[in-house]
C-alpha cells in the first residue's frame, strides 16, 4: 500500500500547511476541528475534492486510512485529467462566500496574530490554529444576538446522522444501512459507491460531509451510485432538523460552547444503571459533571459552587436536555448572551439550584 500511495502522490505537487494564519478562508474551508485535511487542487484553485474525516476524540483515525486516502487521490486524478470538461460538476464544491476572507478579520482574532508564525519566539502561541476559526466564528455571531443556526452549531455532519455509514477504506463506499434510517429509504445498499451528491463527484466521505454541510433542509439531495455493473439514481430526503442527532461533545470546539452555554462544565449523560442508582428515568436530564473550569471565563460555573460529581437534572427549566450537545444547541439557538439560567443539581442525594449567566 505505501508504494501505491507513493505513486499517486508523486503525480501531485504537495504543499503543507501548519497554521491557519492569513488563510483564505473562501477556498480553504473544511472541518475546523480535524488534525489532518487534504485538499485536491488544480492550479487555477479548482477543487476536485476533500479528504479527512473524525467523529470522535477518542478513535481519532477510525474514519480514514492510508487506502482510502490513496483512492482518493486516484479519483482526483481522474477527475484532473478530465478537466476543463467537469468544470460545472465541480462548482458546487467551491465555499459559496465567505463573510470573512481570513482568519484574522474576525474581531475575536483581529490584532492578535500576525500573517505568520513567530519561529524566533513563541511559535505555539502565534499559531492560529484550526479549531480557533470556527470558535471565532460561533463567537462573532453569539455577539451580534442572533440565534445560532443548526448549521453553525451541527458543522461537517456525518452521514452516520441518517443512517449511513461508509466503508474509511474506499472512496464513499455503503459499508452499512441502518433500518428505519433516511438512507435506507432513499435505497441505499451496502457496497454501493456513491458517485455524486447533488451533482458534484465524490472522491471522500469528506465530500459527502461537505454536501451535507451545505444542504438546506427540509430537501432532497440528488445521488448517483454505482452498484455492480449499474449506475442508479437516488433522492436522499433531509427532514427539518435531521442534523440534530449529531454528537459535537468531541469537538475541539465544544470547549468554547462550554464557556459560552455551560460557564466551563464538562459533563456527560448518566448510563441506564447509574441513573437506576440514583432514582432518576431514562428520559430525563441527567448529566454527571466530569469537570469544573478553574480559570477566567471558564470559571463561571465554579464560581457560581458547582462541584465534579453534582448530577444536572434540570438546565433552565428543561428535563429532556439528555446530553452535553443538548445543553449547546438549546442555549445557542434559544438562550441570549447575558441570561441568568437555573441548574437544578444532585450532590450526594440532596436536590439543590445553581445559578450562572450564560456567555
């Protein structure tokens, strides 16, 4: 496998990036919170795809491989030399706008970084690292009072969140369906590779994450699938709201949602037996605190007495919050900065109520 990788990237000139300094965020855009991201490019900044892929902090690399990446670069090769003909199947994988063309325009990070890296001093510290770009972004519109979108708090979803996952070692290939799942009424098989997503060629489950990231919903997204010998044609139904089944928790950038929605608390959801052991039902809000800030703004939640080990029951009033990502998205989408919110609380079998202002 090392000497097939090798051949397809000797057919590619290779650049790296180490920082997100003075990046142009209108080409470059992607899953701010990967550690690895490739991109696959003519000269002329036509991309022919994307590739690298996470859904958890625990198993960073379950989601790729060293064979899928090489099939993806052969496909890309495929499509370069295919191009100028493709040039309309390829202009839905551009950035449609970007409202900040680099990093630094954002008012979080404006003035602090230069253009480049302090190789002569602290270089860690003058490094604009990805996650930072999307923590930036969720900042700047936090501030500006307006709800956050689904799409801004469920970023890059997997196609796990509808039933579909893809096999990390082929390009975008079925590996399972989920019963009852939005794939699975869309007929989807497993084996089948899926060669488009509304239009545009897939050479990654990144590019089938990049479709899903843009698609409005409700909508139906158009596929076409090899299976065996046959191409078919496939509508992929988005319900209002389908992406939130998705799990952020994982993210580099839940740390900023956790300052912003829950003053600095780390928290998880109870299991079956742990929430028996405490008298609680399996549907409602009960979230152990694994981590309690200790420093500036992520030290709201201590200062306001919350402990490791108190048990969340009740987060402004609402029992069915079940999870960390819950919490998120509810105070993003339906809490304003500067609220006063109330935490009703298990510590040590005794029910009390916390208060602290949301950020």
């Amino acid at each position: 496998m090392e000497k097939e990788l090798a051949r397809w990237m000797n057919q590619f000139v290779r650049v790296r990036l180490i920082q997100c300094n003075s990046v142009d965020l209108n080409l470059f855009h992607f899953d701010y919170d990967l550690t690895f991201a490739a991109f696959f490019l003519n000269a002329d900044k036509t991309l022919y795809g994307r590739y690298g892929t996470r859904s958890s902090h625990d198993e960073a690399e379950k989601d790729v491989s060293i064979e899928g990446f090489a099939k993806a670069m052969e496909k890309a090769l495929t499509l370069h030399r295919a191009y100028p003909g493709n040039r309309t199947a390829l202009e839905g994988k551009k950035v449609p706008y970007s409202e900040f063309a680099i990093p630094q325009d954002y008012p979080h990070l404006e003035g602090r970084f230069q253009p480049w890296l302090d190789f002569e001093g602290k270089v860690a510290a003058s490094c604009i690292h990805c996650h930072m770009v999307r923590d930036a972004d969720r900042r700047y519109r936090r501030h500006q009072g307006s709800p956050l979108s689904d799409k801004a708090i469920y970023p890059w979803p997997m196609p796990q969140v509808l039933g579909l996952h893809l096999d990390p070692k082929e390009i975008a290939t079925v590996g399972r369906v989920e019963e009852g799942s939005a794939a699975e009424a869309a007929g989807l098989r497993v084996d089948d590779q899926i060669l488009t997503m509304a239009g545009q060629p897939i050479v990654s489950i990144a590019d089938v994450q990049w479709v899903l990231h843009q698609a409005q919903e409700p909508s139906s997204i158009a596929m076409t699938l090899q299976r065996g010998p046959d191409v078919l044609s496939r509508s992929l139904l988005l319900a209002r709201g389908w992406r939130r089944d998705s799990d952020i928790s994982w993210r580099t950038t839940s740390w900023d949602l956790r300052r912003m929605a829950a003053g600095g608390l780390k928290m998880r959801h109870l299991r079956t037996d742990e929430r028996r052991e405490h008298g609680l039902k399996e549907r409602q809000t009960a979230l152990l605190v694994e981590h309690v800030g200790q420093y500036n703004d992520h030290a709201v939640a201590k200062k306001a007495g919350f402990l490791k080990g108190d048990i969340v029951i009740s987060f402004d009033g609402r029992e069915d919050l079940l999870t960390e990502t819950d919490v998120f998205a509810y105070v993003m989408r339906e809490r304003p900065k500067d609220s006063i919110v109330a935490v009703r609380i298990l510590r040590k079998g005794q029910e009390q109520t916390l208060r602290f202002k949301l950020q």
